[in-house]
C-alpha cells in the first residue's frame, strides 16, 4: 500500500514537471516568435584612390592626415549604418598597400614607387580600423589599366611597362595591359592572390574596366586596341574564334580562374564584380545605351550564369525615370539572369543624382525580390553630404544597422546559440556577459533589446571571439534581451534569451 503511495505521489510530480515546463516552453516559444531578427541588407561604398576622387583628398598629405581621412571614412559609414567598404587598391597596376608586384601608388604619395613616410600600409590599416568598427573591407583591383593620364610623375622602374613593355599598350591617353597575353592573366592574377593571402579582407573586387572603354583621335575617329601580336599569336597556335569572341574569351577565363583561386585559398573571402550596367542593348527591350559585350569584351551575363562571383553589382548609373535605361527594369533583367542564386547588389550614382532619388532607388531595390542591397559611388557624396544625402538616407532608408547577407553557398553552418549571465550592480546597473558557444566562430553579436514593448537592435563587432561583455545603465534597463552570434559569412546563431524585469 505504501509503495502505491509513493509511486502515485511520483507521477503527480512529473505530471506538475510536466505542465510547468510545457508553460515556461510555450511562453518561451511566443516571445521567440515574436523576437525580430536583424535587418540583411548589403550597405557598401566605393572609396576610389584614382586621381584622388575620394582618399587621399590630394597626393602627398602627411601620414597622420591621411590615416585620419581614414577613420572619418569609416566613422561616417558606421554613422549611416552602411557596412562594407570597398576600397580601390590597384588603380593602375600600382599599389596602395605594400606590394612586391607593384610600386606604390602615386596616388597616395605623388610619386610612384615612393612609400608613406612614415611609413605605413594603407591597406592594412583599413582593414584593421574597419573591423573594428563591424564594416567589411573589399579590396577593390582594376585588372588591366596600366596608367591613368591623372598621375604626372615618372613612371617607377618596377611598373610594368617598364619591365615588361610587350605586355602593355598605349591606348588613347592610357597605358593598357592586354587581355590577350597569358602573362598579363598570370601577373594580375598573383597581384589579387598576394593581397587574398596576406591581408585580412573580406571581399575583393572588380570594376567595370575589362578592354578598355573606346578611345578616339584628334578627328573623333575610333582607336583599334593594339591587340595585333597576341591576336596573330592565338591564330598562329590553331585558334578558331573570331577576334571579338576570342577578346571575350581571354576575359572569361580570367573571371573564372580569378574565382576559383580565391576559393581554393580562402573560401570566406567573397569574391564580386561591378560591371557596367547594360549587358547589352534591348536586354531587356527597351534598353539603348552602351554594348559592354561588343565593346568591352565583357560578357557579363555568362559570369552570373555560371557563378564566377559571390556577388554581382552592375553600375546602374541611371535615373528611374530613365526610358532607354530604367533602373528598375534593369535590375529586374539582372535578377533573372540569376540562375546560382548570387547576391545582386546594383551600384548606385549618388555622387550624381539627388538626395531622394538616391533613396528611391534604395527603395526599388528593396521591392525587387531577388535584389539585397546596394553600392554607392562614391564615399565622397557622403563625406560633403550632397544635397543633404546623409540625413535623408539616415532618416528613412538606413536608419537602423543591417548585417550583410549570408552566403549559404560558401557556408551554411548555424554557430552555436552562446551563454549569456547578467549581474546587478548596487546602483542599478546591469552587467551583461556573453560567451560563444565553444568550436563557435563569431565576427559579430547581435543584441536585441525590448522595452515597452518594443525592440531594439544592437551589433557589436567581436574581437577573436572574445565574449562579449556590457554595462546597461539602470535608468534604461530593458524589460528582456536576447543575444546572438553572427560568423564572418552571416551565419546568425539562434537567441540566448533572458528576461531582466
């Protein structure tokens, strides 16, 4: 009789354990439902060395000026909830970082060849100022252009031209490598692989700058690309394309070697190209405007089918209310032509258009499924704040932080939900402490905060997977919080949830 006793006095606690879990789950599961997640939008801008458009502000500035022009970069990027930067490294077969490739830009120093004094590397300086900060850094490569008419000074013994001349072209008022020579692919390809191997990048990147765009003479005549030796060379050795699909050709290979070394090397590092933003004319019908196919020898379209990039940002440079080149009918076609599921992130020209047409096209973005983000040309507008930009995007379209798009095709692995305590302090303080969990990669936390029913949304950069640890001032504790670890490619983890009030 007793043993019955005691075995229905068991079972009617593990039925009360059963309710009170069943309760605290289910409330549980509803204010997990009802958690928001963190925005994922791409926020990128083009910070161009070229001639100076946007850093440094002119040749030859001081180290300590130049690195500060740097950090007001980054901190007004960080103001307007952008994050990614992607900073232009190579502009013409130089270097803005140290190279043993290529000389030091002229760009940065006024004379080609000639380092920072003191000295420093721009590059990794960058990459270390914006890590810290949560924003990504693209190295940004022009993979052709082998001078710019914008640089005066002498040419560096160690350019190109100068030890290898039969790589490089005049063109116009440019120097120009040709596609066509199988050394020139080897030498650009090394460049970007040295920079994917020894610095910490998140991404890099090409411009739209493949044969070159058309030069004319003196009387508005076309210039032909001297391309005669390597074209007389392919046929020699058997080649049966015609020289237009051979030109496209050479930049195909390059496109899909220049992938699959970056993954080979570091499979994170995404890789993303901005060609020009028609493909070619009547695609989609309607569309007049430059044949980037015909010209630039840049099948762009193939490089998207085939998945030679982790991201792809044609430069629609136009207006919406563009007939012959309509940014939303655009950016449609492009996400049609989508058939790996790649991120497109078009280029914006913001430098050029107004504040709120800059914004609207954020917002057509945003209502084009398919699309995830957007790149501004360039920093610049931002820096001098044209027709008021910095106020109307942070007013309306970028007005709360975002985290960059996953890649599930790079990574699709979910880090470990971390452990998160909290302490009360006398005054009312509370002292936050998060820990990944362990194996777990973090690159950034994500704090959610509620208070009067509404949530808030924090992210922190993590540093080496450190845990995370904040003081929340007791006038404003929140009534719960949830934390989550982001990895580097934007895996978010599931909530640590905890209730303070």
């Amino acid at each position: 009789m007793r043993t019955k006793s005691i075995l229905i006095g068991v079972i009617f606690l593990i039925m009360l354990t059963s309710i009170f879990i069943s309760a605290r789950g289910g409330s549980e599961s509803k204010i997990m439902r009802a958690l928001p997640r963190a925005p994922r939008e791409f926020r990128g801008v083009w910070v161009a060395t070229v001639a100076n458009i946007d850093w440094p502000s002119r040749k030859g500035l001081s180290t300590d000026r130049q690195k500060a022009e740097l950090i007001a970069i980054l901190d007004k990027a960080v103001e307007l909830n952008l994050n990614a930067i992607i900073f232009q490294v190579r502009p013409m077969c130089d270097a803005l970082y140290a190279s043993k490739y290529e000389p030091w830009s002229a760009f940065l120093t006024g004379q080609m060849g000639k380092p920072p004094q003191p000295y420093y590397d721009p590059l990794e300086f960058i990459i270390k100022e914006a890590h810290k900060r949560g924003l990504e850094v693209h190295a940004w490569f022009n993979p052709y252009r082998a001078h710019h008419p914008a640089d005066k000074s002498p040419i560096a013994p160690n350019h190109i031209s100068k030890t290898h001349p039969e790589l490089v072209k005049k063109y116009g008022r440019y120097l120009w490598l040709d596609p066509g020579e199988k050394a020139v692919q080897d030498h650009s390809i090394n460049v970007i692989m040295d920079v994917v191997k020894r610095y910490d990048v998140d991404g890099v990147h090409l411009d739209d700058y493949f044969y070159p765009y058309k030069e004319r003479d003196k009387n508005g005549n076309i210039i032909e690309f001297p391309d005669d030796a390597s074209w007389n060379k392919y046929k020699a050795s058997g080649g049966k394309l015609s020289r237009a699909d051979w030109r496209r050709d050479n930049v195909n290979k390059f496109i899909e070697r220049l992938y699959k070394s970056v993954k080979a090397e570091k499979p994170w590092v995404k890789v993303g190209i901005s060609p020009f933003g028609i493909w070619r004319p009547g695609y989609p019908e309607g569309v007049t405007g430059l044949d980037q196919y015909e010209e630039l020898y840049a099948d762009a379209r193939l490089w998207l089918q085939k998945g030679w990039v982790d991201y792809f940002t044609p430069q629609l440079y136009w207006k919406i209310s563009s007939s012959g080149q309509p940014y939303k009918d655009l950016l449609k076609w492009w996400v049609e032509q989508n058939k790996k599921g790649r991120h497109i992130w078009p280029g914006n020209f913001t430098s050029k258009w107004s504040a709120s047409e800059i914004v609207n096209q954020v917002k057509a973005t945003r209502e084009q499924k398919g699309a995830t983000g957007n790149v501004h040309f360039s920093m610049k507008a931002f820096l001098q704040n044209r027709g008021g930009i910095c106020q109307k995007i942070k007013e309306s379209v970028y007005n709360q932080p975002a985290l960059v798009p996953a890649c599930p095709w790079l990574d699709n692995k979910k880090p470990g939900k971390p452990t998160v305590d909290v302490r009360h302090k006398q005054n009312g303080d509370v002292v936050l402490s998060a820990t990944p969990a362990p194996g777990s990669e973090v690159s950034k936390w994500v704090y959610y905060s509620k208070k009067d029913n509404n949530w808030g949304i924090k992210i922190i950069p993590a540093e080496k997977n450190n845990p995370l640890v904040m003081t929340i001032p007791g006038s404003s504790v929140p009534d719960e919080v949830a934390v989550t670890t982001v990895t580097r490619l934007g895996n978010e983890s599931n909530y640590a949830l905890l209730r303070l009030k």
